[in-house]
C-alpha cells in the first residue's frame, strides 16, 4: 500500500491536535492492513506495507518536530529489512555527525531537547520503539563489541535526513565488515541459541522466530550472505549458483508458512507473541480452514505443517551455512586426500568423489555417517555432498532396509564412539531414519497431549538416545556420576542405544505401545544379526521401559517384598543397569522440568536394594528390631544425644514403622521424641533432607481424624508440593507422620527461611484445631485449559490384604490434594502412606489406605464417586478474569 495522506499536514497543528492525527492515522492503518491480510494472506506484503506505514508516520512526525538536516534518520533491525510484523518493536538509529562535522557535542542542547520531545510524541503516538542515538564511530564500536548490534546495522535503512551522513554510515560499515569473522560469530550464535532450546525442532510450543528451524535460522543465511557480498535474497542466491532453484522455492515456501503463522500469533495474542503455545493452535487451525481427521485433532494437522516448514528451514540452512562457509573460506591450498573409491577428504570436509556416488550406491549414505564418527579429523559433509545425499534419501526402499551390508552399516554407526546423537539427529532432519526404519517415520512429527512430554515422539526419542550418550562423556560425569560408572562398565552400550529408538516407536498406535514397540524392536534385531541374549535383553527393555518409574514413584520401595517383587521382574543385574539407565535418560527426555533431586534418589534407591537382593544379599541388613533399634542408638550417640530412659519410646513405636523407615530417619525423629512421648501440644520439626532432594518435615501430635488434611492444607496454601508422605499411629495413639515436600523456589540459599517458616506455622496451625479451611481455588494452567485430563480412581486390596491402594491420576492444580484428604475425612479412611508424582501438569498419587468404609461395596463405590467428582470440580476451575 501506498502512504496514508493526510488532508492537512499536521505541522500546522497543536501538539495535542496533531498527535491525535498522528495516532488516528497509525490505528486506521494498521486496522486497514489487518483487514487486507485476513482477505488476502499475503504476509510479505503485509510485512512491507506496515513498515511503509510506519516509514510515513515516522517521516512526518520527525518533520513535524524540525529536526536538524544535519542529523538522520535510520530504520535498522526487522524493520530496516521491511518485515515489521504487525507488533513488533520498532527498531530505530538517530545518527549524529562526529565531533567537528557539525555539534561538539551533538546530542547536547537544542538536539537533546529535540530528540527526547520526538521520543516522546512517537510513544504518545502509541508506537513501541527501540532507538539509539549514535555517532558513525560510536557505531562502529559497538558493532565491533557485539554481534547482535552488527547484525541490526547492516540492514540499516535511510527513512530521512541527512543523505551523505548515511552514506559515510554505510561505507564505514561495509569497511569495518569482516566477513570470515561475522561468519564465525553467527555461527556461534546460532549454536547457543539452539542450545537454549536443546537443538529440538519439535518443540510441542515452539518459539516461531528463535526455536532451530525459526525464522531466525534462515535471517541468519541470508545475514551472512549479505556480510559477504553475496546477495540479499533467496533469488539472488540462486542466480550467483549458491542455492539451487529448488531449494531457493522451498526456502521461499517454507519462510511464507512460518512468517503467516507469527503474524497470525501477533493478532491472536493482540501482542508481541512469537511462541505457538497450546491456547493458539486450535484457533489458528480454525483460521487456517484445517479439520480434526480423527484421532487427530486439527490443531495437530497445524502442527505438522508446521513441523515440515521447521525441518525444512533446518535442512536449507545446514546446506547454505556449509555453502556459505566454503566460499568465505575457500581453502585454496587444501588437497584432496583419497579415503576409498567413494569419498575423499578436502581440508576439513568429507566429500564424495562424484556427485552421483549416492544414486550408484545409496548405502553410501549410512557410509558417509559411520566415516564422520570414525574420523576426528572431518567436520562435516560438505555442502554438495549433503545436497547430492538429500536428493538420494527417496531410493532408501524395501530392498535398501534388506542388504545386509546396509544392516551391517547402521549397526556400526549405533558402536561409534563418538557422534551418534549428531548423526542420529542429521539422519532424521533429512528423513533419511525415517526410511530406514518406517516405524520411526510414522512418529515425526507426532505430538504428545499427557501434559508431561515437551516434545513430538521422535524428538523424545533421540533426546533418551543422546542422554544415553552423555553417560558416557566425562564432561557431564558430574550430573550423573552413577549412570556414567555404570554405562562404563556396561558391555555393548548400542543394546541401550537401540532400545531407546524403540522404547516409544509404537507412541500413537491403537493398542499397548510398550507391547507393539517391542515387536518392532524384535524385527530390527533379526534384521541386524544381533545376538539372541542381546534382542532379548533389547525387547524386554521396550515392553518393560515404564516399570521401574512405576515402582520407585508409585509403591513402598522401603518395604522388602516390594523390593523382592521388582528384583523377580528384573531377574538378572545386566537387565537392572539397562533399565536404570534407560529409565534415568527417558524420565530426562520429557522436559527440563520434570526430573528432580527426589525423583533421582527415588530411582538410585530402589536401583541399589535391588542389586543387593539379585546379588544375595538381604535387600535391607538391619530388617530385624534389635539391629534397627541398636543402630539407631549409635546414631544418636554419636549425635550426641543423651539415651537414657529410651525404653519408654520403643513401648510406643510399633514394628510397622521400624522396619519401613530408614535407621538415620528414625533417628532422627528419636532424636527430638526421646524425651516427649506424649507432648501438649503438636511438635513440628524440619530439616533439608540429607540427599538435597528438599525439605523433611516431621509432625508428632495427638492423633485427630482430620490431621492429614490439615496438613495438606497448610502446604496447598504456602505452595510447597508433598512429594511422600508416611503415616504412623503408636501404640498410646499419637501421629507419627513425616512428609517430604519440595519448595517452591527450590533456591538453597533460601531453603533455611522456608525450613523455619514450616516448623513455626504448622505447629501453630495443627495447635489452634481451627475449622478445617476449604481447599484452594487456583486458576487451572492453559495446559490443562486446552487438554484436560479425566480424572480417574481406583481402589484395590493390596497382596496381603492388610490395606487398600488407593491410586488417583488428574491434572496437577492448587488445592489438589486437599481436596483428596478431606473426602477421605469424611468417609473416615485413614492415609498410612502417600507417594505423590507429579509429571508435569499430571498427578499421580498413591496411597496407602485404611478404614471401614473400605470393607463395603456400596460405600467404597460412594468413596469413589465423590473422589472423581472432587476432581472434576477443580478440573473446571477457570482462569482470573484478569
């Protein structure tokens, strides 16, 4: 569109007068530019008629204020380039001449006086800039200081002013401009920033511009492109040989999906909003005329569009960096060094001999893989080898996945030493995995709605595979110095390897995905020649995967015949290493949020009493009461607690909680119970617990129906999440009950005011017996909004019939388990013990249950009934009006 004129110059205007102009003509401009791009989705022209519009504006308002002539007026940024999307910030340069061309000091005086009055009408305007005031060597400092300020200078634009001061701008510019140097640094700055979202294209909310496979990654071409000299645009790439036609239309093809989808997010939110979250997929599928083909829902059919724009951003600009970076670095006096009749190594890159070495023998793609992991000395393939091996992905068939020495090829590549997650991950960004294993192909793309997975199927997978790895690196033998002793010593790691790529492959099928996983896990074996102990182990690995979290997160692991139960499951140590590591690596490849401090100890305890029951020992030695009470005395003496008059204490604690808490726990609960059996008033006392996985929190009181949900209450209400609970009643009817919770900040340093905080609060609310509080209303997360999850209760007798399991699964919520308790309240169902898991915005909880009301059909289905309605009452909570 062409500029807005306007009737009557706004110079001839009161201030008030002609900033109501100006705003007026912003809004009806923008409204008009909103209303052309829902008409006619043209998001280039939209991009460039907004930032026409604003240079207009801009152009009048800096007129309107009589700026000097000496000074310009520079759009830089998104907005120098014409692609201001409809709210993003403003990216401006006032620039002044140097000292002696014009002020002494330019930005003093008059010129300052001037400049913060234009600042001011634009932001009155109601335009969000971002402005600079700069001299050309100032610029060039920071330039030279910063990556980020380079990179929004050169695409400086003149919007008005002084004419040969911009030019001087740019020439100084381009002379100051190294481009090896700018290379080397966006580089670096795509690698972090792929980085800060773990190099994951399939991101479940991704962030448009900056996720890999953004926007950003194909500014980032065209960035250094520009820098050398090569071209501003996809087409001039192609006419200059550096892109191929095909590749410059998909470039084009895929800017425009992911360009029209960030300006529709910017309508949406009525803000800067670069991240597809969850609250605007399904609208914007709406808007886009997609419809649900179950089982998939239409906001997953937008996804996958997405996803296939995203990977395709990824693969032209791995080809175009590397493209980039030979013609920037030309390496003249490199000579080619012959590997074999197929591939030859030219300075630092692994390149083909002949272009169709691919299309003459395709398994020489699995080839160039297993060279780059074998040879330190290659970086990568080069860009016509990558783009010769792209063009080849379509002949990977049936009779490709049947040749024996293509099996061979990828068995080899999975016992590299080095570089499987980078392959493993270059593999599928081209598609080339997928067609190697079609099972792994059905799942790209595919998103996970269980609250708790951040990532699509495959993205998880190579995430468990590249965990798996990271064991292995001495560098991170500090996050997981247990799992990299084990994965040392582990004989053949690529059995663990290869049952994290099928651990979740079935994801999505109708059916058990664990059970068809490991019937695609069976088939791969065969194919690939492995050993018959090795595809056992691989396939019970797959149907087995979630077994281990289920039994440390959902049952009593202190308790033996628990233990003894897993250790028959497992039956063997081998199959134990493999299913704590593979468990450790898959919980990790959820989300960064998910795994934790307790979660850890969790998995390592029950790791560590299973391997003493495999090996023979007693899974827990001092299981009898004498070896429990005496090494809890010499716990206590060697605290330094006086332990005469003990006897009274042993008459009051039954053998239930001495053989199911640990010597140093009980110790510690003696150590301030000794000397007060029966206090008057409610003991609440805390510590940080020992192994760092947050706070323990020990409450002795006279036992009172409502004490749990009271409890539950107080940590609902200061927002710190029970994680375990054990309930005890001794035998002169005291609550011996402890809780492991975690804070909500989860910050060492302010751990010790949270700790003091408990004890002197709860022990004053427990001590008042006030009216039981109703539990928390919070606003539900937009997760949860968007995929609620139906709560579901079971209730069941446990193998000996002495207690019930009560197991509870909804969407995690302030006041959640508050409400569980006071239900059980109010049937008289006693808690005896409580694991609380939490996976992401899932709950999981177990508890170990006890009461009449238990023993009767008719009442027990009532119990249940009212539990799935407490929870659906808080699944429909709605968010703050706000």
């Amino acid at each position: 569109m062409g500029s807005l004129e306007l009737e009557t110059p706004p110079d001839s205007f009161n201030p008030e007068t002609r900033t109501e102009i100006f705003r007026q003509t912003l809004l009806q401009g923008r409204e008009a530019l909103r209303q052309r791009y829902y008409s006619s989705g043209n998001g280039a022209a939209l991009l460039r008629d907004h930032s026409r519009l604003l240079d207009d504006i801009l152009r009048r308002a800096w007129r309107a204020m009589a700026m000097p002539d000496s000074i310009a007026l520079l759009a830089v940024g998104g907005y120098g380039r014409q692609q201001l999307f409809p709210f993003s910030d403003i990216d401006l340069l006032v620039l002044l001449p140097a000292e002696g061309q014009g002020y002494a000091d330019a930005a003093d005086g008059a010129v300052k006086v001037l400049l913060e009055q234009w600042v001011r009408l634009l932001w009155d305007i109601g335009l969000e800039i971002g402005h600079s005031v700069r001299t050309i060597p100032h610029c060039t400092e920071e330039a030279m200081k910063d990556i980020t300020v380079q990179t929004s200078l050169l695409e400086a634009r003149q919007l008005t002013g002084h004419r040969q001061l911009f030019d001087e701008f740019v020439n100084t510019m381009k002379a100051r401009l190294k481009p090896g140097l700018f290379f080397q640094a966006k580089q670096r700055e795509q690698e972090q920033r792929h980085g800060r979202y773990h190099d994951a294209t399939h991101n479940l909310e991704p962030n448009i511009k900056e996720s890999p496979g953004g926007l950003r990654d194909l500014q980032n071409v065209l960035w250094v492109s520009r820098a050398a000299g090569f071209g501003k645009s996809w087409s001039e790439l192609a006419r200059r040989g550096l892109i191929t036609p095909r590749e410059a239309r998909l470039a084009q093809r895929h800017q425009a999906i992911l360009q029209d989808l960030r300006i529709r997010l910017h309508y949406l939110a009525g803000r800067r909003e670069d991240r597809l979250l969850f609250d605007f997929q399904t609208t914007l599928a709406d808007e886009l005329s997609m419809s649900a083909k179950p089982p998939r829902r239409a906001s997953e059919m937008l996804m996958q569009r997405y996803y296939r724009a995203a990977k395709g951003v990824t693969q032209v600009n791995t080809i175009l960096l590397l493209t980039l970076e030979a013609r920037i670095f030309p390496g003249a006096n490199a000579v080619p060094v012959v590997i074999n009749e197929r591939f030859q190594k030219l300075g630092e890159w692994l390149e083909a001999t002949d272009e169709n070495v691919f299309r003459k023998e395709p398994g020489a793609i699995l080839e160039s893989a297993l060279l780059l992991q074998q040879r330190p000395d290659l970086k990568a393939r080069s860009a016509a080898t990558l783009r010769a091996m792209w063009q080849a992905v379509p002949l990977i068939d049936a009779v490709f996945r049947r040749d024996p020495r293509h099996s061979a090829l990828f068995m080899e590549i999975l016992r590299q030493p080095r570089g499987l997650t980078s392959e493993l991950r270059l593999l599928n960004r081209y598609g080339i995995l997928g067609r190697y294993l079609p099972a792994f192909g059905r799942i790209v793309g595919q998103m996970q709605h269980d609250l708790f997975h951040v990532y699509t199927v495959d993205e998880h997978i190579l995430m468990v595979v590249r965990n798996l790895r990271r064991f292995l690196s001495p560098e991170f033998a500090h996050e997981y110095p247990l799992c990299s002793r084990l994965i040392g010593e582990f004989e053949r790691p690529e059995v663990l390897y290869i049952a994290g790529l099928f651990h979740d492959i079935a994801k999505g099928r109708q059916g058990d995905h664990s059970k068809l996983g490991k019937k695609d896990a069976d088939r791969f074996c065969r194919n690939h020649a492995i050993s018959r102990d090795d595809t056992e182990l691989i396939t019970w690995l797959v149907e087995n995967h979630l077994v281990m979290s289920m039994t440390a997160q959902k049952k009593d692991i202190s308790d033996p015949d628990v233990i003894a139960d897993f250790a028959r499951q497992v039956s063997n140590e081998r199959r134990l290493v493999a299913l704590y590591l593979l468990t450790v690596a898959d919980i990790r490849g959820t989300s960064p949020k998910v795994w934790n401090a307790w979660k850890s100890k969790l998995l390592e305890d029950l790791f560590r009493a299973t391997r003493r029951q495999l090996c023979g020992e007693p899974a827990y030695a001092d299981r009898t009461l004498t070896s429990r009470k005496n090494k809890v005395m010499e716990l206590l003496q060697s605290n330094n607690i006086a332990v005469s008059g003990n006897e009274q204490l042993w008459r009051i604690l039954d053998p239930a909680y001495l053989l199911s808490q640990d010597p140093q726990q009980i110790a510690w609960h003696a150590g301030h119970l000794i000397h007060q059996t029966k206090p008057s008033t409610p003991v609440v006392k805390t510590r940080i617990a020992p192994a760092g996985t947050g706070i323990e929190v020990l409450v002795y009181a006279a036992d009172q129906k409502d004490l749990f949900a009271r409890i539950c209450s107080f940590f609902d209400r200061v927002d710190c999440n029970i994680v375990e609970a054990r309930i005890h009643t001794t035998r002169h009817g005291y609550a011996l009950d402890s809780f492991l919770v975690l804070d909500p900040f989860d910050m060492a340093h302010q751990r010790r005011d949270v700790v003091d905080f408990i004890e002197h609060e709860l022990a004053q609310q427990l001590a008042q017996h006030a009216p039981l509080q109703p539990p928390l209303k919070g606003r539900l997360s937009r997760h949860l909004r968007h995929f609620p999850i139906k709560p579901k209760v079971d209730i069941e007798l446990d193998e000996k019939g002495e207690y019930h399991i009560l197991s509870i699964v909804a969407g995690d919520q302030p006041g959640l388990l508050s409400r569980i308790a006071q239900v059980l309240v109010s049937f008289g169902v006693n808690v005896q013990h409580a694991r609380i898991n939490t996976l992401g915005e899932r709950a999981e909880d177990t508890f170990l249950v006890t009461g009449d009301a238990l023993k009767k059909s008719r009442t027990l289905l009532h119990l249940e009934t009212e539990l799935v309605e407490a929870l659906q009452t808080s699944s429909e909570a709605v968010s703050d009006p706000g």
